[in-house]
C-alpha cells in the first residue's frame, strides 16, 4: 500500500514545513594571503600554507560523547596565546641548551662490591645494597672514617653535617666497570652529537663522594675539574637515603634538579654534565648518599690536533723519517695518502679527512706533528692540485641550464665547438698507481681503454684521435676555472718510492659528464708538508 496521501483532484498541495538546512562548506577555497593560523584556531604557530589551502565539507553528526570530551585535549583560548607561545619557547629553549642526561644502570645491585684500602694499610670490602637505618656495615664506617671535607665546605671539624670525599691517593675500586656499560654511547649521542669522526670518549674514575644525614655538599665550581675532561658522570651506590637532591647548573644560570630514587635496590642511577657546569648537593634528611663521580675526556685515534691522540710512532718510524725531512729542507713535498675514505671531492675538503686518517697515514701525519710542521692535504689528479681550501668543483656546461640539461647536453669546448669524444688522457691523465677513472672499462669514460698520459704506466694502445684534443682542453680548461694549478707551478715534489712501480694510492671519485654520459674521475689525497 502507498504511504502517500491521497490527493483530490483540484485540491491544493499542502504546505510542507520549511526545515533549514545546514551550510554547505565549500569544498575548497582560496588560501590565506597569510602563513599564520586563524584567531579561531588558538594556534600561536606558523603553519604550513599547504594545509591552508584545504578544506574538508563534513556532513553533520551527533556531538561527541560525554567520555570523548573527557579524553580530548581542550586547545588553548585566545587569551592564554601568549602563555602558549612562551611554554613553547621555553620548551625548544631547553632542547637546544642540553648540558646533562641521566638514566639507569640495568645491574644488580647484590652483585656490587667496593674495594678500599685506608691508611693503615688495611683493605676493606663494602657489600650492597645498604641501608644504614636497619644494618650499618661496619666497613662503611670505616670509610667515612677515612674520608676528608670538601673544600668547599663551611664547616671546619668533622662534624656530621658537612659533605666528604675519598682521598684519592688512597686505592679504591669497585666491580663496576663503567666502561663496558653503553653510558659513553649515551653520553656522546646527547652532549656531543656533532663530535666529528675519528673522536672518542674516554672515561677515568675521579673520586668517590658522601653525604651522610643532616649534610649537604655545597656548590662545586668547575674550576675544580680543570683537568681536560669534557664531561662528569655520577654514579649512585645503592645506600638508601632520603632528600639529598642533585643539582647541576650551567655556565648559564640554567638549574637542573635530580630526585632520584634514593639508593633503592635494583637499577642503579647514574647521570651526566658537561665541563661547564657546576653542581650540589641539598641536604640528605635521612640515610647516606654514596656517589662515585668519573671523569670523560676526548680522545682520537686520528692526528688531530684538538686532542691528543692515543697513537705514538714507534720510534724506529721516526728515525727514518729524520733523514728524509733534513734533505728536505727548504721544500714542499708531498706524499700521496695510501687509503680510500669513501668521499667526493667536490662536496668536501681534503683537510676533512684529517680525523678519519688510519693505518699508515695516521701515523705518517702524527709524525710529522710531532716534528712541529704543519702537513696540508691537497686534492691532486693528473698533474694538477688544488688549494688547500677548494674541492674538486669541475663546473658542468650551462651552469644555469637545469640538472637534466647538463646531464643530456655534449661538452662544449672553449672554442665554441661541441664534441661527443669521450676519452680523456694526456696531461690530465691520471697517475697509473691511481687506477682507473671509471669502473666501467679502466677508463675514464669507460670505452676508451686505459688512460695514458704525462703518468701512465702502459702505453699499448695509447694512441687517440687529434679530436681527442677538443676535449682534453675542455677538461682543463674546467679544472683550472675550478682553482686548480699544474704541480710544476705550485712548486710541490711528490716523494714515491721508486723500487716499488706500483705504490698503493688511495682513490677518491668525483662524478662528471662527458659526451653526454656520467663518469667518474679519480682523484688522489696528497698529504704535503710544507718548511
């Protein structure tokens, strides 16, 4: 049966209540002439224009349940904008300013044992975890006996309520080896995330601290660790205490407070600081705090000359390097660095490759430090170097033209005239030790065969066409507009050893076009020591 009304005929249509619609979103809109987001929105951050340009048209739905409201995160009114954008900026501040880290120690702490001997001559063993309100070892008064304030104390007898430290010509070890624990790994991601390659941390136990109840530790300059470290760590034994709080501040002002758990059992704490801060300790109400404070130094394996290195040259080494310096004399020489290091000449300085040197030409670089000279590392290929302060930047034709246009376009040589001969040899060639240019055939551009020249060690085949001149001026024409010079010029004398015809030579590549094809030139590491 129809649900319609029956309608007579002639009658009036009756009137249908008007129901008003909702508004239609358009579906997209114009963006805002601004990066900012709406007064509406409450946001006091600069968003994205590309999120502005969108607008999603929703159909409508039933209000959100009294349980979703609860969970949703209200967003900040108009009015407290301001304070928004402060809480932000502090926030990011504080990111950027990171000068300590702390965390957790996964160890027993049943299995910690502290080793000390005292002035007697008597060694004593101090089992944890410890709680000196139920059981007080009596190791452990033997050494806080044994310990001295600190000098920063203001107290002058040795009352209970003034910090004390080890003495550190006493010996004193523990089982904890902090060293095979991944805390140098955390240290150096958080503090020294750009600490350049070829550096290392190092660690050295400094001293070990107490704090018994009703004592505090006064401020602890930094001016009292000026030793080289670049960071402390603090290690908590596992002594229960109460209060006590940790407290480091910058060389800004800016405090950072640590409650810790008190020397409960199980994970030990542990936490880090930079050499610029100094820190304290607030009064411990209960209990004793035991602390064991590390030193962290930087090292390298590397000849740099920020740190000093960990590598020596055996003094046979130095003995017949004398000689060759002392004949020498009044001359730059260069040494061709014998490893690869997997970089590209035209993005980084050969100077770069200081901290990651290794194997013989670390040594050979310390060496010559230890002389007082100052050795540079050029970039060097078939007969040209460049300044110490230059990359291989071998400018591409069109330097305006667009990526694909350079990859597909022929060289041009300075003449005017456009070439597509590939091959690249004669003066440019590279050293034969050196290897090929490209990986393909064991030339250059890797249809040409070997590449001959002023430095080739083989000659068969050696003959190329007079069109092969085009773009050898071309090439070094390129090179030269890069900052390069012929070695002659720079007045360099390259040392080999001439009973071995085929010296190991370290091989860096620089990607370049040629005849409308991408090659890759080697290009050596020359290591010179100037008088």
């Amino acid at each position: 049966m129809s649900m319609l009304p029956n309608i007579m005929p002639g009658a009036q249509m009756p009137m249908m209540p008007h129901v008003p619609q909702p508004p239609h979103t358009p579906i997209s809109r114009a963006p805002s002439p601004s990066g900012f987001s709406r007064v509406s929105d409450g946001l006091p951050f600069r968003t994205s224009p590309s999120l502005s340009d969108f607008q999603i048209e929703k159909s409508a739905k039933s209000p959100p349940s009294s349980a979703r409201r609860r969970t949703m995160m209200p967003m900040p009114q108009v009015d407290d904008e301001f304070a928004f954008r402060e809480a932000v900026s502090k926030l990011l501040a504080a990111r950027l300013r990171l000068s300590t880290i702390s965390g957790l120690i996964p160890m027993d702490s049943s299995q910690l044992v502290l080793f000390f001997r005292t002035k007697s001559g008597i060694t004593h063993s101090l089992d944890f975890p410890i709680d000196v309100d139920q059981n007080s070892p009596p190791a452990l008064d033997v050494l806080i006996a044994a310990c001295r304030p600190h000098q920063t104390s203001d107290y002058d007898d040795y009352s209970d309520n003034e910090s004390l430290f080890y003495p550190p010509n006493f010996p004193l070890t523990t089982s904890l080896e902090i060293a095979n624990l991944p805390i140098l790994d955390a240290v150096r991601s958080s503090l020294f995330p750009l600490l350049p390659q070829g550096h290392y941390l190092t660690v050295m136990r400094d001293k070990l601290e107490v704090v018994v109840k009703g004592g505090r530790m006064g401020p602890q300059p930094r001016s009292l660790r000026n030793d080289g470290r670049v960071a402390t760590i603090v290690v908590t034994l596992p002594v229960r205490f109460r209060g006590g709080s940790f407290i480091v501040r910058d060389s800004e002002g800016y405090e950072e407070r640590y409650f810790g758990r008190g020397g409960k059992n199980g994970d030990m704490e542990w936490l880090a600081f930079s050499a610029d801060c100094e820190y304290e300790v607030e009064t411990v109400t209960k209990g004793c705090r035991i602390t064991i404070l590390y030193g962290v130094y930087l090292k390298t394996f590397g000849p740099t000359g920020v740190t000093e290195p960990l590598i020596n040259p055996s003094d046979n080494f130095l003995d017949l390097m004398s000689p060759v310096l002392n004949m020498s004399l009044g001359r730059r020489v260069g040494i061709y660095v014998s490893n690869d290091y997997g970089v590209n000449p035209s993005e980084v300085l050969a100077e770069s490759l200081v901290p990651m040197l290794k194997g013989g030409d670390s040594v050979l670089y310390h060496a010559i430090k230890l002389y007082k000279l100052s050795p540079e590392l050029h970039w060097t290929a078939g007969g040209y170097i460049w300044p110490v302060d230059r990359s291989v930047e071998i400018a591409e034709q069109g330097q305006n033209s667009s990526p694909s246009a350079k990859l597909a376009g022929l060289l041009e040589t300075p003449r005017g005239r456009v070439i597509s001969t590939p091959a690249v040899r004669g003066a440019f060639a590279l050293p034969p030790h050196a290897g090929s240019a490209s990986g393909r055939a064991g030339s250059v551009a890797g249809r040409a065969g070997s590449v001959n020249g002023g430095f080739s060690g083989s000659t068969a085949g050696s003959a190329y066409p007079d069109s092969d001149e085009d773009l050898l001026d071309n090439l070094r024409y390129r090179v030269q507009q890069s900052g390069a010079i012929p070695l002659g010029e720079a007045d360099i004398t390259i040392l080999n050893d001439w009973n071995n015809p085929a010296p190991m030579i370290g091989k860096e590549r620089v990607p370049f076009v040629v005849g409308g094809e991408l090659d890759k030139l080697v290009v050596n590491a020359l290591m010179v020591i100037c008088p």
